[in-house]
C-alpha cells in the first residue's frame, strides 16, 4: 500500500479498541493531502483496507449483543462516507436497516419508521442503486401502510393517502430506472458487439485490400518486365540486321 503503514496501524490499533469518533478523527487526517493524486490513491488505500478489516471484524462481533452490532456498523457506515466509498456505505445502512426491522419484533425500540425506510430509498435512488431503492420503498410502504392502521382513527385520511400516492411514485421511478439501466446496459453490450464485428470486417477489408493492392504492383512489374524484355528483343534485332 502507498499509505504509510505506520499511520494505518495506528487507524487499525484506534477502532479495534474503540468504535468511536477518536478513531474517525484519526482516518479524516490520513485524508489530508496537498495534491489531488496522492488523496485519489489514499482513499483507494483506506478503501481496501476498510473493506477487508469490516469483514473481518463482522465475523468476530457475531457473539456480541444487538446494540453493540448496530454500534459497529454504525461506526463503518460513517468511515465509508468519509472515504467516499457511497456503495459500502449504503451497503452497511441497508444491513443495519434490515437487522433493526428483524430484531424488532422483541424490541420495539429497534423499530425502522417509514421515514428512515423512505429516506434511505431517495438516498439510493440518487445514487443511482435502483434495485435496493425498490426494495426499501416496498419496506417504506409497508411501514407506512401498518402505520396507517394502527392510527386509522385519529389519521387524516388524505394526508395519508398523499405520503402512500408518494413512496407509490418513487418505488415507480426506481423501478423506470432499473429497467431503464437494464435496456442501456443492453444496448451497450449490443453496440460493443458491433463495433468487434466493424472491426474484424474493418480488418478483413485491410488485408483484402493489401491483398489486392499487391497483386495490382506485381503485375504491375510483370508488365514492365515485359515491356523491358521486348524492348531489349527489338533492339538486339536492329543490332543483328
């Protein structure tokens, strides 16, 4: 790695120990650097690096409480987006989000609001991850939908109506999106099929051409050649008469 690996020790020695903003403040100063190259190369680094040790410290925490489960992976989604990894970070917020609305069903406190489902939908959908978008705004509709229930009483109907006609419409987007990105991803794979194909007849036509353009030359010799022979054959003839 290019980082100096004193420095990543230290990071690692930090949030081994302790998950909390003494750690982060330690990997935001890896991240201060005078020139643009030398941080692209250090988030690169620190990306690797946080990646692989998350994976490794998720497998050691499986014995662990709840409480101190979603405490860790709190402390990695907000590391991810101080490094600028956005697909880990989200990642990390749609298993946290998950985790929370399994373990809810004995701890209330462990509840995900529609809100947060909703949220996390537009921050995917942004971010261009159109199927997890989806799936957070069928889990937002869901949310919203028992919640509807449980205050039918005291709701206001339309204004419930409206929040429903909402996560409808964004689900709706999504899903544009994700066909819409299936159809491009599609049509890429067929234009790149095209241009192989241009260029192996581009390529063929080359050699044709070259082909051809040198049996033109050849004859081309050949008839002067030819020209030359009777020249000379005529000359020899006056000399000999």
């Amino acid at each position: 790695m290019r980082i100096i690996t004193h420095s990543l020790n230290l990071f690692s020695l930090s949030f081994s120990c302790r998950f909390n903003d003494e750690s982060l403040r330690i990997l935001e100063s890896l991240l201060v650097f005078k020139d643009v190259k030398s941080q692209i190369e250090t988030r690169s680094d620190l990306k690797q690096f946080l990646r692989l040790e998350s994976l490794s410290i998720f497998h050691e925490i499986k014995y662990k409480t709840v409480y101190q489960k979603l405490f860790i992976l709190q402390f990695f989604v907000r590391a991810f987006a101080l490094i600028g990894d956005t697909e880990s970070c989200l990642a990390l917020k749609y298993e946290a989000l998950l985790f929370r609305d399994v373990k809810s069903s004995s701890d209330q406190s462990l509840h995900v609001s529609y809100l947060e489902w909703l949220n996390f939908a537009h921050h995917s959908l942004d971010q261009g991850f159109y199927s997890i978008a989806t799936q957070a705004s069928e889990k937002a509709l869901a949310c919203f939908q028992k919640k509807d229930v449980a205050d039918a009483k005291t709701g206001d109907f339309f204004e419930n109506a409206r929040v429903i006609e909402d996560i409808k419409r964004l689900k709706d987007r999504a899903m544009r999106s994700a066909a819409s990105g299936s159809v491009q991803a599609q049509a890429a794979e067929y234009l790149k099929r095209k241009v192989v194909e241009k260029s192996r007849t581009c390529s063929s036509f080359r050699t044709e051409t070259k082909s051809a353009a040198s049996t033109v030359f050849r004859n081309g010799i050949k008839k002067r050649h030819a020209r030359e022979l009777r020249k000379h054959q005529s000359l020899q003839q006056n000399i000999e008469f």
